[in-house]
C-alpha cells in the first residue's frame, strides 16, 4: 500500500469512528430522563431567564415561565399557568401565536432549548439551558422472591422424652425421612391416631415390619419419642 492511500484509509477509518461516537453520545443523550418533581432554572442567551417544573411522575412540564432582557425586546414574557406540557421523547413545546418554545432533557439534572418570537420585533430568538440540584429517586429494590424452606418436624422430641411433634412439609412425606430432619436428636418411635378408624398407628426407627405409620401429611401431628442422635 503506498504512504497516500494509507494516509486515506486512516482519515476515513477515522471519520467513521467519530461518526460511530457522535451517534453514540446522541443516543445515550437521548436516554436521559426528566427527574420527576424538580424545578429547572437558567438563563437565556442573549439574555433572560427560564424556570419550569417536572410533574412528580416525570410526564409533563408544569409552571413554565421565561423572560427575554435584551436591549430593545419588551413585552416578551409569559407564564404558562397550569402547565399540562406533555414529555415525549424528554421533549416538550409550548406555543402561542408569538413565541414558540421547544425544550429537550439532555442528561439527570440539565435541559436546554430555543424560545422563537415570531412577530416581536426586535427581539432576537434565544437558546437556554436550565438546570435542577434534584436527584433523580432510586430504583425501587425488588422484593425477592421468598424461598419455601424444605420441610422439617416441628417440636421434635427431646433424648428419652415424649413430644407432641408436627410435620411442617409437603404431604405424603414418607415417614423415615420427615423424621430425620430433627437433627439434635432422633425419633425412635411415634403413634398416631388415625381420624377415621379410631386405631393407633405406630413407628419403630429400623423396624419395617411392626411400622404401620409410613407416611405423614402436612400439619400432621403425632407422639413421638425421642433418642440419642445419629
């Protein structure tokens, strides 16, 4: 490649970099938000002041009012009383049949814009930039999802004690292993009096054979009897 087409491709790669970052800042400019319930105040060029207020929802423009002061301009104020200025595309514009004025939120806390006065002569159209020491609220945090803790036994009975114990979990839990979750101690027999049939119902720790209590529903309740833990 010679020096003159190197020294072109590097101004054109450098062109469309500052084309890329121009684009860039003009989107991330264009994200910026109005803080809802601030008062915006700044002065106009060439002279002159503005002020408004962001309604608390961040969607209108409320309050507005400006002045032009330059030498010769009289009569070039208003207030516009109520307000109700639409934000759109953190954008908003009021207009009369004499001034015409356009505003854009360009970052948290600062907005700028133009006042046109059209048919006040000799008046000058002004640009301003207000701003606001308001911060903008927080996000709110969300409220994490609540974990649903794994079933246990509640009340588990104590070394060579008897405890009226529950079973806090999901229903047709087997037996064995809703007892297992005591963990100072362990279930080594428990009864159960069954609703229906008026017979007690019996858990022996290893004993499969004389067990007839294998399963527990939730919020059930049962005699148990403590021992030694594993």
């Amino acid at each position: 490649m010679t020096r003159k087409a190197l020294v072109v491709s590097l101004v054109a790669a450098a062109t469309v970099a500052l084309l890329l970052a121009a684009v860039g800042l003009r989107q991330w400019s264009a994200s910026a938000q109005p803080i809802g319930g601030a008062t915006y105040t700044g002065r106009l060029s060439p002279g002159g002041c503005i002020s408004f207020r962001v309604s608390a929802d961040g969607t209108e423009v409320t309050n507005l009012g400006y002045a032009l002061t330059t030498d010769g301009c009289v009569g070039v104020a208003a207030y516009a009383d109520g307000g109700d200025l639409p934000i759109e595309n953190d954008e908003f514009e009021y207009e009369t049949a004499n001034v015409e004025v356009i505003g854009s939120f360009l970052s948290d806390g600062t907005a700028e814009g133009t006042i046109e006065t059209a048919g006040k002569p000799p008046c000058d159209d002004a640009t301003w930039t207000a701003t606001t020491g308001a911060t903008p609220e927080p996000s709110p945090t969300p409220t994490p999802t609540a974990v649903p803790e794994e079933g246990k036994l509640e009340n588990c009975p104590q070394p060579g004690k008897w405890a009226i114990a529950v079973w806090n979990g999901d229903d047709s839990t087997d037996a064995e292993q809703a007892f297992a979750t005591c963990s100072d101690s362990a279930v080594i027999a428990a009864y159960d009096l069954d609703a229906e049939t008026q017979t007690w119902k019996r858990y022996f720790a290893g004993q499969p054979g004389m067990t007839t209590l294998s399963i527990l529903n939730n919020m059930q309740g049962v005699i148990a009897l403590g021992g030694e833990a594993p």
